[in-house]
C-alpha cells in the first residue's frame, strides 16, 4: 500500500520584490564570466596534457591542481560579493549557487592527480569525495534547505519524469559508447550517484524557491532564470568531474539540464512546494553516468583524432546529447506548468524508455564489458647469455629454434602454479614466454593480489581500446605515384645498390609489427611471403593482411616496396598488427613480438606450435610502448634480448618527441640490442620532431635516415609523403636486409652488421633546426645523429659482395 503523506503547509506567497535591473545586469555579467573562466582553463589544461603526451614529455601532476585553483579564485570571488551585497534574495540565491559550485569544482578537481592509468581509483575517490562534499555542503548550506519531506504529495509524477528524462539522455550513450570492467562501471554509477547529490543539495529546495517555485508559481522566471543559473552551477560541476577528457562531454552535455529542472520545479499541482530535491539527483545522476561509464577518458586524446575515432563519437554524443536536453527542456517547460502526468504515467515511460535503452545498447551499441587487462611480469626470465653465435642461414636457424626452446621452457615451468590458481579463480588470462608474463583479467583486487605473489616482479595495466560504433575507416594516399627511385632512396644510395652491386635483398625476409599492411598494393604483393605462418592478427583475428591506418603499409613500403619506394624490393616481408586505432599495449606488442620469433598456423598456440626456423631476419618497429599504454621502462627488456640471442636483427625508431634532449624513452627505442633510428630532412640535417639522446648507459640513436617528405605506399593502392622517424627506421631495415643479401654469411652475426652500419654511416648536421633548441646539441652528436646517416651502398660494399 502507498503510505500516505499528510498535504505540506504552502510556503506563503512571495513578499519579496523583484530584483532591480542593477543586481540583474551585475548576475548576467558574473554568469557569461563564470562560463569563460571554466570552460577556458579546462579547455588549456586538456590540450596541455596532449601536447605533453604528444611530445612524450613529462606530464606534471600539478596541472589540474593549478587549473582548478584559478578557476575558484576566480569565479568565487565574484560569486562571493553576488551572495552577500545585493538586497535581492534570487541573486544572493546565485552568488551562493555559484561559490557552491566553484568549491566543489576546485574539490573534486584536484582527483585528477591520480594518473590516468589508475581509473577505476579515480572513480572510487570521485565517488567517496563527492559523497563527502554533499554531507558537508548540506550542513553549511542548512539555511537554504527545507525539510525532506517537502512536497511528497507533488514529487509522485515530476520525480519519474526526471528519471525519463535522465534516461532520454543517457540514450546517445548507450548507443555510441561502450563500457569499460565491470568494477569500472559500477564505479561509475557510483560516482555518478554522488555527483547527482552534490547538485541536489546545491540545487535544493530553497534554490528554486527564489526563483518563483511555489505558490504562484513563475514558470518562466523558473525555467529562464532558475534554469540558467542552474546550469551554470552544473556547468562548475561538470568542469571538476571525471578524469581529463571524460570532462569535456560533460561540459556540454550537463548545463542545459538546468533548464530541465527549472521545469521539473514549475508545476501548480505540488501543494504550493517545490518539487525537491529528488528530481535534480536523478538527473544530474544520470546525466553523469553516460560520460562516466561509457567513454575511456585515455581515449579521449588527441592521438585518436586524425580518423573517425574516440574523440569524434564523444562529440557526436554530446552533440545529440546537447540537443536532447534542450528539446526535452522546450518540452517539459511548455506542459508540466499545465499538468503533471500521473504517477502511472510517468513509471509507464520510464518503463518503455529502460526496454528502449536495453535494445539500443544490445543492437546498434556495443554491448558487453572492455575493461582493461593486467600484464604480470614473473621474476624469473630465461637464460639466453650461453646461446651460441654462430652465424650464417644455417647458424641463425639453430639459435632461434634453442631460444625459443629456452624460452617455452622457462614460461612453461614458473608460470604453472600461478595459471593453475588463475583457471581455480576463472580469472581469464594469456601467458607469453618471449617475456615471462601472464595477462589477466582483473581490476585493482586481483593487482594486489597477484602483486602479493612471490614469483611475481610486477603488474602492469593492459590498456585496451572500446569498440567503436563503425569502423575508422581506412586511410588512403593522396599522393602522386612514383616515377623512379625516390629522392630518400638515392639519398641512401640504395639505388646503387640495386644497379651497381645486383643486390635487392633477395632471400632475406623483413617482419614488421605495425598496423598492418595492405597485401594488395602493387608495390608489395609480390613480397609477401605467404603461407600460413606470415601474418597474424591479435585484435580482429583477419586471416589475410589489412592495413585501416595506413602506417604499417607505408613503413612497409619503404622497406621492401617496389617501383623506387623501398629500399629492399627483393626481399620478402611478414606482418602483425600491434597498433589498433594508433594505440597498442605490451600485450599486443607481445603477441606480434613472439610470432615475430616463431611463426604460427592461424589458431596455433604460441608455446606448441611456434616454428622458429621461419622467422623473419630483420624486424622494423616503428613504434614505441610510452606509459599511457601500459608500459613501463623496461618490460620489453627480455624481448630484444631474446632476439639478439637469437640472431634476429631489429630496428626501432627513436621517436618523434624531440628537439627535446633525453627524449629517446619509450620501449624499445633505449634498448642497447636495438639499432635505434632518428631523422633527417632532405638536406642530410637532423629533422625537429627526431627524438634525441642522451639515454642512460648506451648512445641514442645509433643512426639516422632520410624521414621527411617520404614518398610510400598507403593501403588501397595509393601513396602518400609523410613525416617521422617511423619512415626512417624501415629504410634502415632494408638496408640490413641488402647486406645480408649480399653476404648470406653474415646472417644472424646482429653485432658485426652493427658496426659495419655505424663505421660507413657518413656525418650529417646535428646541431639543431631553426625553432628547436637554440644552442644544444643534447651532449654531443651522438646523442642527436648517432653515427651519422646511413649509407646503403658503403654499408653493402663493407658487407662483402
């Protein structure tokens, strides 16, 4: 049975006059400057942090500090003198409104310290501080409060229509966005619960009652007036909720639910009260809740925004999210001052919209969970320092296959206890041998508990990337087609090669870990090797190479394409896709790595049915592993080290972080057992974007290559000229590819062919370019051009034709 509640005394009709047209122009004035101040030092705070991550710098945790201190500072202050100098109660009402929300704003701000990384940390602290801010807020704001039970004879309809109206809203979410774990997404609610009682106290019954809620009640004065100071309040909460990102949905998408609520407080039938608090916590609850839970604010990131990616479905979302509220608002504002619809109604739509909500993300959403993974890194990694060096086709082969030997065993041996209490837990989780490490599904519960584990060195997050609503879409080449060999290439002398020596990397095979690479490009159809053993596909599973990106298809290119735009157009090629969308995780990067060391049948089992003897002889990375990924410092250690063991040669591009010195970090770039490759233009001077050394213990890099309006090949037949270390690494590969090719001997012999490159590399420019450093070399030319620019035509001469 329904209790029954006894009919709230009417609040007395207003007495009060109305504000003068002084306070008034005073309160518009503070409103449009609180709308600057917020969204401006958001806004700078966010592209800051990009251009950080872009450059790969050092990301201060002071920044959102900073930002949120400024913003208080000034937004308060002029919220402070509207809530105590003028006579007129509604904008004293906003004056504190305001500060309200300029102190919670600057609260929950500071959470951004926690790194990004760490979310589900994040979400638990959001939930437990704004938890916190409502009790305290409520306590200093008592005066302004009214009972709880004000107007339960009038919430019975307006309550469910704000949950209609709140799951109106999340519908763009359900539809575009995809959740993340499942402890993540109940963080999330949580979070989102809290905030939504942040704003009903700030919002609360006293709020509205200045603003003609109540007997007569102002419809207009409620929705205008009442709604845009509201949303200017959501608008401070907004701009402190959610990590860096997942905030600038919210600062759309959240300040025109004020006019809702001004609605929601306008109608004549609630016994002369305002409707409460109740309504304002589920709407603003579940206006939170979308960003919140259905978007990764890591992926909310500059990184992702050349394609129809992360950063482009955020928009659209809180496009349509924008327009929703303000229909809804139209709506409600015209019909709910006349009649409120019954409480049958009203539970009836909210009914129709939860079976609408559940379709729509069962259908054309992306259901299921996407947390991210946990990459364990066990203690004990193989022992690989007594495996023979034997050189040659024949040596090279037998090094692999022993390493790889080592390696199964190794893994097999440390990890079996560990993998058997994972299957007891039906923790799902993958284990690799090429470094001794298990990923496995979990969140901050089962990290510190494997953390507690005696053969475990340490646990790292797997990042993993949402589903999109529709795929990216392919990049494709703009680009003339090549009418000789390219101007990089001759740079190299490569063509020299090709015509002077009857070298063109013929018997070599070029891997590469990438995004792929478009299999049917005239330039590289005939070079790949084939079989079942030469590509792999850790993320979608395809059974034959594609490319959406284009990068790896271009890098590619400039290895082993043909028609002048590689450098080895007789050696044949292998691919992995480790870069999905331009991010990647050390899983993946795993994944491709070990195929890359031994090759396996689609549906294969790395540790069983890997064959060592077809693995490639020189890998191209144009790619690094920086922290936003998961990496850390020295997780692909055991990798590279596997590979040198083996007589695989690999090559890594430095980076495109510089003219900053130092700026040579992210894995496998520093490694000393990788040949480490920056940039120059084409007038032999090292390029600005080039990273650059020192690294500690070992010189970076180690040499350099033609890598600025490069000329490749791009996924679907065309060409494109591009910009980065990424083009000069391949070009390097290829050239190691040349020698081999012309010195079968010297296969696998990784050091030898290292220091044949760096002795015939010829000098290059490395003090820096105009808006660079102005006057640093990083410490020497080593740490800028390495041994200088590599010269194919001297390196395969010293090589021995």
């Amino acid at each position: 049975m329904q209790p029954v509640y006894p009919p709230a005394p009417p609040l007395p009709p207003s007495t009060v006059p109305p504000p003068g047209p002084l306070p008034v122009v005073a309160a518009v004035l503070v409103g449009c400057w609180t709308v600057a101040a917020v969204l401006l030092p958001q806004l700078v705070g966010w592209i800051a942090e990009q251009i950080l991550l872009a450059s790969g710098l050092h990301q201060p945790v002071w920044i959102w500090p900073v930002v949120s201190l400024v913003t208080v500072v000034a937004v308060g202050v002029p919220a402070l003198l509207l809530a105590l100098l003028p006579r007129s109660g509604a904008v004293r009402a906003t004056g504190r409104a305001w500060l309200a929300g300029a102190v919670a704003l600057g609260v929950l701000g500071l959470l951004r310290m926690i790194p990004a990384v760490h979310h589900e940390a994040y979400l638990a602290a959001l939930a437990l501080v704004a938890a916190l801010t409502a009790v305290i807020a409520a306590r200093l704001l008592r005066a302004d409060t009214t009972a709880g039970s004000v107007g339960r004879d009038g919430t019975a309809g307006v309550t469910p229509l704000a949950v209609a109206a709140g799951l109106v809203l999340l519908l763009p979410w359900l539809w575009l966005g995809a959740l993340g774990g499942l402890l993540e997404t109940v963080l999330a609610a949580l979070a989102a619960t809290a905030v939504g009682v942040v704003a009903g106290v700030l919002l609360d019954v006293g709020f509205w009652a200045r603003f003609g809620a109540g007997r007569p009640t102002r419809p207009a004065l409620l929705v205008l007036g009442g709604g845009s100071v509201a949303g200017v309040t959501l608008l401070l909460l907004a701009a402190g909720t959610g990590h860096s990102g997942a905030q600038l949905a919210m600062l759309l998408t959240l300040p025109p639910v004020g006019f809702l609520l001004g609605a929601l407080q306008a109608p004549t039938d609630t016994g002369g009260r305002p409707t409460g608090r109740a309504p304002v916590r589920w709407l603003v609850g579940l206006g939170v809740f979308g960003p919140l839970a259905f978007t990764d604010p890591e992926e909310v990131t500059l990184l992702l925004s050349t394609t129809r990616d992360v950063p482009f479905w955020v928009m659209v979302t809180a496009g349509v999210g924008l327009a929703v509220a303000l229909v809804l608002s139209v709506g409600y504002g015209v019909l709910l001052p006349r009649r409120v619809p019954g409480r049958r109604f009203a539970t009836a739509a909210v009914a129709v919209l939860l079976v609408a909500g559940t379709l729509v993300y069962a259908v054309p959403g992306q259901p299921g969970l996407h947390g991210e993974r946990l990459l364990v890194v066990l203690r004990q990694q193989a022992d690989l320092r007594d495996v023979p060096a034997t050189p040659g086709a024949a040596g090279r082969d037998a090094r692999v296959r022993e390493v790889y030997r080592r390696l199964v065993d190794t893994a097999d041996r440390t990890q079996a206890d560990l993998r058997r209490e994972l299957d007891r837990l039906r923790l799902a989780h993958t284990p690799y041998y090429l470094v001794n490490a298990i990923e496995v599904d979990g969140g901050p519960a089962v990290r510190a508990w494997l953390s507690s584990r005696p053969e475990v060195d340490r646990v790292l997050v797997s990042q993993r990337l949402r589903p999109l609503p529709a795929p990216a879409g392919t990049s494709r080449g703009d680009a003339a087609g090549p009418t000789g060999p390219e101007w990089n290439i001759r740079m190299i002398g490569a063509d020299r090669v090709w015509s002077e020596l009857d070298v063109d990397g013929s018997g070599i095979t070029v891997g590469s870990s990438d995004s792929g690479v478009d299999a049917g490009h005239p330039t590289l159809a005939a070079g790949f090797r084939g079989g079942d053993d030469s590509w792999y596909d850790p993320w979608e599973g395809s059974r034959s190479p594609r490319d959406r990106s284009g990068h790896g298809t271009h890098t590619m290119g400039s290895a082993v394409g043909r028609d002048g735009i590689g450098v080895a157009p007789g050696a044949n090629w292998t691919g992995c896709v480790n870069l999905d969308r331009n991010l990647g995780n050390p899983a993946h990067y795993l994944d491709c790595l070990q195929f890359m060391l031994a090759p396996f049948p689609p549906g294969g089992d790395p540790f069983t049915d890997g064959r060592p003897e077809r693995a490639p002889h020189v890998l191209t990375n144009s790619w690094g592993c920086p922290t936003i990924e998961g990496c850390d410092p020295q997780v692909l250690r055991p990798a590279t080290a596997a590979f040198d063991a083996a007589g695989v040669f690999v090559v890594a591009a430095a980076g495109n972080t510089g003219p900053y010195c130092a700026s040579i970090d992210d894995p496998p770039a520093p490694y000393a057992d990788v040949l480490t490759v920056g940039a120059v233009d084409r007038s032999r001077r090292v390029t600005e974007f080039s990273s650059r050394g020192p690294v500690p213990g070992v010189a970076k890099p180690d040499l350099v290559a033609p890598g600025a309006g490069v000329r490749s090949a791009m996924p679907g037949g065309g060409y494109s000229v591009l910009d980065g270390t990424s083009m000069a690494t391949p070009q390097v590969a290829g050239v190691v590819a040349l020698m081999w090719s012309a010195n079968p001997a010297l296969v696998g012999d990784v050091d030898g062919t290292r220091r044949i490159l760096r002795e015939t590399a010829t000098p290059v420019e490395a003090s820096p370019p105009p808006g660079g450093e102005a006057t640093s070399t990083c410490g020497g030319t080593a740490n800028v051009a390495g041994a200088g620019l590599v010269d194919a035509y001297a390196a395969v001469r010293a090589a021995g034709v």
